[in-house]
C-alpha cells in the first residue's frame, strides 16, 4: 500500500520545525516531495494514512524509536574514500605538519555517514603525521543516523565501495574477505582503533 495524502505547506512546516530541532536539518521547501517520499515509506510500514497521523505517532512514542527511525528515512547518506582528495591534501600538505609537534589530536568528523571520511582520516593520519605511535590521537565520527553508524562501526566494505582508495592503503589498511565475505574488505584495527563512532 502507498500512501499519497498531499502534505499541506502547514504540516510541512511542522515537520521542518520538529527536524530543525531534534538534529538541527534545515530543510526549505523544495524538500517537500523528498520528505514526503521518504515518509511515506515508514507510515506503509505502519499502516498510516496521513502526514498528521504520523506525526501524531511520532510524538506520542516515548520510546525515541520511531523518531530514530524518522530521521534515518530523511537522512541523505552519501559519502566515499578521499571523497574530496582537495581536502586530504590540505590536511596532508598544510594541517598534519602544524599537528607534528602536538602530543593530544583530537578530530570531529560530523555527518560521517558509513565511515568512509573517518577511515580515510585515519588513513592519512597514519601515513603523513610524523611518530603518530607517540601520539594520542582520536577521530570523535558522529552522524544522525543509527542506520549508518552501524554500518561505519562494522568497518565492512564492499570492493566497489573502496574504488577510491589507492591499492597500497587497500592492501596496508584493510583485511580481504575470503569465502561468503568474498569481494569485502574491513577496515584493520590499527584504523579502527583511532576512530570512536557516536550518534
């Protein structure tokens, strides 16, 4: 069953305010029909038929659960390794050498997604900052969406998923899956171990 009850510029607006709020998304009208499509989605799962009742639903439940899951329905989650290598090499060129002569480092990766920005963070940390060993450094990664932190957690990644990452880091940083994880890296402790992943 799908539901296709028009949201009215009203209940928009409550939605806008109630996400703007909870996760701080700020979301203009031209995300109507987006937020609409993927509401949608959870009130079939429910069984509701209007935006309000959902609404309703959503506010009523004093568990959070439905809200998570809200907001994991709206959550845009695109991300890759070395996405924007412009940034690495700033970090790289301008950010790790000012870095070297400080023993505590401490990196927020916000809106991590599945982890590919803090992997690729620590990546790079271990490659360019000098006597990381000596170190104490932690990447704080954080996103909205429960769904994709579990994912950035299980540092499991597919090969197609890893195509931006040169084939030296593949080889030095992630484990090869073999038999049913055939075509499945995961990233290797000495990442992971920097990385602590929260909502």
């Amino acid at each position: 069953m799908f539901y296709n009850d028009e949201m009215t510029d009203a209940e928009f607006g409550l939605y806008q305010r109630l996400i703007y709020d909870i996760c701080g998304i700020s979301l203009n009208l031209s995300k109507k029909q987006l937020l609409m499509s993927r509401l949608n989605k959870r009130m079939n799962n429910l069984g509701l038929a209007s935006f309000k009742a959902y609404r309703d639903y959503v506010l009523g439940d004093k568990t959070g659960k439905e809200l998570t899951l809200m907001i994991d329905a709206i959550s845009t989650n695109k991300t890759d390794f070395f996405r924007e290598p412009e940034h690495f090499e700033f970090l790289k060129h301008k950010v790790y050498p000012a870095l070297s002569s400080q023993y505590r480092i401490r990196i927020w990766s916000a809106a991590c997604s599945s982890g590919e920005e803090p992997y690729t963070l620590a990546i790079t940390l271990l490659e360019y900052l000098n006597n990381i060993s000596k170190k104490d450094v932690k990447i704080l990664a954080t996103d909205i969406s429960t769904k994709v932190l579990d994912e950035a957690v299980a540092g499991l990644y597919s090969e197609e998923r890893l195509r931006g990452i040169p084939a030296m880091f593949r080889q030095k940083y992630f484990l090869k899956g073999t038999n049913y994880w055939n075509g499945y890296y995961r990233a290797k402790e000495e990442l992971s171990s920097l990385i602590s992943f929260r909502r």
